[in-house]
C-alpha cells in the first residue's frame, strides 16, 4: 500500500477483500505513486494462493502500466 495513491486506499483494500472471498479479481484501475511523487495509472490483477489444503497462503498481484 506504500505506493498506491492514497486517495485509492480504500478501493484497494476492497479489491484485496474480494480476492480473499472469490480467489482472483482482474483489470482494476488504480493510481499509483513514483518515489519521486508522481502519479501513474496501472492495472491491477490480483489472485489469492492456497496451499494443497485450500489455506490462504499470500496474495499475488501483477501490476502493468
């Protein structure tokens, strides 16, 4: 969350809340913040790991601009 914009937050948060419940969210728009303090939109698609028992492991997310 350090570089996501922080007027997203909260849409964020949502998106990782859904991967949790159906496994996978695809194509979310987000803003996203350089070190240097600019802004860039990226696309976000996100999955949730399990292991071979189905237990939460970690989420991953791929992340193009």
């Amino acid at each position: 969350m350090e570089f996501v914009d922080p007027d997203e937050h909260i849409k964020v948060q949502e998106l990782l809340k859904e991967v949790l419940t159906q496994g996978f969210e695809y194509n979310n728009q987000y803003g996203m913040v350089h070190k240097d303090g600019t802004r860039i939109n990226v696309n976000m698609n996100a999955a949730a790991a399990r292991d071979a028992d189905g237990l939460y492991v970690r989420t991953i997310c791929m992340i193009t601009i």
